[in-house]
C-alpha cells in the first residue's frame, strides 16, 4: 500500500501503485492525480483517482 501522504508516483512500482477509484486504471507518475481522504469510523480513507473528470464522476462535485 502507498502512504498517501508521501509523493505517489515517486520510486514506486506498478504493482503498488493505487488504481482509480472511478475507471481501475493504474495511477502511476501522473501530475492529474488526485486524492481525497476521510475518516470513516475512526480510520482514514483514501479514494485515488486518475484525474479531475474521474474524481468528480465519483463524488459529483467539482474540486474547491
């Protein structure tokens, strides 16, 4: 799993790298990359998303 707060897309691998909570593509070394993150019951959630279009598919807003 890739620390969310670290810079994603630095020195990692395919295999770790998060999938697009929207489409399943591979978020690898793109500077589209967006992330947004929760509690939920006390844990930290994070959802990656591959760009602005598909983080808003997901949510329906749009970025602040």
């Amino acid at each position: 799993m890739v620390d969310p707060t670290s810079d994603v897309a630095e020195n990692i691998s395919e295999e770790d790298a998060p999938d697009c909570a929207t489409c399943g593509a591979t978020v690898l070394d793109t500077p589209r990359h967006r992330v947004v993150t929760w509690i939920d019951g006390g844990e930290v959630r994070t959802a990656h998303f591959c760009d602005e279009d598909c983080r808003t598919e997901w949510d329906g807003s749009a970025e602040s």
